[in-house]
C-alpha cells in the first residue's frame, strides 16, 4: 500500500488548525510557489500541485474528516474476511456520506464538467522571449455554441429539469452493508449529471453544445520567457461536453538561440573580444546589451578568459533582473611588419631580461643540486 500523504505537513499546519489558519498557510504558499513566478520550473510546479491537493482536502469539512479517520485507521482499507472490505462498497466516501447525512448534511459529489484544455508549442525568438512580445495563435477548438450557449438545447432553452434527480445532478444510492445501511451519492445516469433533459436540440450543435471552428487569440507575453515555460490563456480551451466552462489553452514555448547573447535564466554571457593593445594598456571598448550598446573600462593586463560582470544589465522581468557577464577574448594579431614587432619585442625587452634572470637562477640551484651537467643528455 502507498503511504498516506501528510497534507498537513504539505502546508506547515499543525493537525488541530483552523480553517482560518490552514487558509492563511495555503495563500502564503501559494504566492511562494505559483508557477508564474517559476516559469519551467518543474519541482515548483510540482510542489504548487501537493499545495492544491493538500488544500483541496483540507480545506473541505467532510473531506478532512475522512481523510483524519484514515491517517488513524491505516489499516482497514482492506480486512479480509468482510466482504473484501471497505472498497467492496464504495470506500470512506460512502461511509462518511452516511455518517453526515445522519446528522443533517447534505452529501455531494462534486463533477468535474470542465473542457479539456489544448496544448500548443510556440517558437520565440531569443530576443522576442528576452524583451517580451505579443504574438497571436490561431488554432482549431470546440468553442461553446453561441446559438444555445453550450446547453445543447434550441436557443437555450428547450431543456427541463431531470426528473430522476430533481434537476440536482446527483442521486443517492443506499446499500445495505455489515455496518448497517450507507448512502452514496453519484452522478444521475439520466442526466449524466447535468440535471436538464434537452427537449429539442439546437439545429447548429446538433445537441452537443458546441461546434469546430478556428480561434485566433492575441497572447501578451512578458518579458523573461524562457524554453518550456508556458502561457496559459483560461476559458480558450476545449468547450465542454455537459455544460460546464471550458478548458484552457496551455502555450509552450521554444526560444531560438542568439549569434551574440547566451543566456542562463535571467543572466546573460557575451564573448567579448579586445583589441592585443587594449588588453595590455587597458581602455573602453563597446559592449552589446540588449537594446544598444555601452562603453565599458577594461583594466590593464586582461588575460583571455577573465569574467567581468555588469549588474542590471542581463534580463528583465517581473520576477527580477539579471546580470550580463562578460568573457574577455584578446585577439592577437596575426600580420605585423617588420617595424611593428621590433616595436613590440623592444617593448617587452624589460620582461624578457627579466625571464632570462629568474631562468639563470633556475639553472644555477639545479646545478648545486645535480652538478652542472644536469641539462646534458645521456
């Protein structure tokens, strides 16, 4: 059996808080790990998800209380020797549906009657997700009718309530059990938990409540975006089938790499290459960001490979600002006339005595050490 999760612990509640407090604990950490601010972060993701599970269970008054009798009976989930035990007749939701409508409440079962929501991948270029854009999509769906408004009835309003459920959508099932007799809720089979019977289908829908067509939708989208992260635009997904809102349309994106820049979440990284007598004598050169270029002082003796850092110039979003990081490349020239390296061995001519010097005083200790024919063959 898979161990029971700790939806307390999920949201950092003691099991004796309140509603009050397991709502507050919720929001906080809502806010600390809602998607929109970890943009392809999946352990996010994935942690925003237990949240919403956690919440959903704990926050719901019948279903805590099943969920608390199971953390204490971990074990009757499947006696032997009764019948196969609880799952035989329905589970802990039957039970507890028993136990609150014996004091008065109400039972229900919630139908999730939601469209199915539609993926699309979109290609941004790199400064396009950088800067932030706006781009438009246009994609085939199942949008509600509007000639019934997605009821599947003649403009609207041919249907009448569900008998068998009294236009509820749920009826209740009891069944006699070694515990005595249970209640179960679930969806009327009549109405397939609509809680209306069309009496005349809309001419356009044929009765389905919805049609094909192609959608075009505009999708602002801000600055910061990066590979696998998403947009998410509700209500334009798949209509649904029995009448409830519809899904939404979830857009990933893929960004084109850039000939300049490279990129690591808000930071970027520029190959910079220097002038040979920049890199010696230090000096400004021009450094490309994102919407021009800047003058930047490189100091005297930059070796190839060095790393400066330029704050506040990387990207910018609403979750914060990179930095841009520059890699010094000193280009050595390659073709110099005869005067041009004079001038340069004259110039270089103080270290090369001092070279010679710390190579002498080299020589002459392994000597001491080895005896003076240490350098010849044998």
């Amino acid at each position: 059996m898979a161990e029971k999760k700790d939806y307390y612990a999920t949201l950092g509640v003691k099991e004796d808080a309140t509603e009050e407090e397991i709502k507050a604990a919720y929001k906080k950490l809502v806010k600390q790990y809602h998607p929109d601010l970890h943009p392809g972060d999946n352990l996010a993701a994935e942690k925003f998800k237990e949240i919403n599970e956690a919440n959903e269970v704990l926050s719901d008054k019948q279903k805590r209380a099943a969920y608390d009798y199971e953390r204490a009976h971990p074990g009757m989930g499947g006696m032997d020797g009764m019948g196969g035990g609880f799952s035989g007749f329905g589970g802990f939701g039957d039970i507890f549906d028993s136990i609150f409508s014996n004091f008065g409440g109400s039972a229900s079962v919630q139908r999730d009657t939601t469209g199915e929501d539609i993926e699309r991948t979109m290609e941004l270029s790199f400064m396009d997700a950088a800067k932030g854009c706006r781009k438009t999509l246009t994609y085939s769906r199942n949008e509600p009718c509007p000639a019934c408004s997605g009821t599947g009835a003649k403009g609207g309003t041919a249907f009448k309530p569900c008998q068998k459920c009294g236009g509820r959508g749920q009826v209740r099932f009891t069944q006699e059990t070694v515990f005595g007799r249970t209640v179960r809720v679930g969806v009327c089979p009549d109405c397939g938990g609509r809680g209306k019977i069309v009496t005349e289908k809309c001419p356009d829908c044929k009765g389905k409540g919805y049609i094909r067509r192609d959608t075009t939708v505009t999708l602002d989208i801000p600055a910061g975006a990066d590979n696998n992260s998403y947009f998410r635009k509700r209500g334009f997904g798949q209509a649904s089938t029995a009448g409830g809102v519809a899904g939404d349309l979830i857009v990933t994106f893929r960004v084109q790499p850039h000939k300049i820049f490279q990129r690591k979440d808000l930071d970027l990284y520029v190959d910079l290459p220097i002038p040979f007598e920049t890199a010696i004598a230090g000096g400004k050169v021009l450094v490309p960001d994102l919407d021009d270029a800047f003058e930047y002082d490189i100091p005297e003796g930059t070796q190839t490979g060095q790393m400066f850092t330029v704050r506040g110039k990387g990207i910018k979003s609403r979750n914060g600002t990179g930095n841009l990081y520059l890699r010094a490349f000193v280009e050595v020239p390659t073709r110099l006339s005869r005067e041009q390296k004079r001038a340069i061995l004259d110039a270089a001519g103080g270290f090369e005595l001092k070279s010679y010097e710390k190579a002498k005083k080299y020589s002459d200790n392994l000597s001491a050490l080895y005896g003076k024919d240490a350098y010849k063959r044998k």
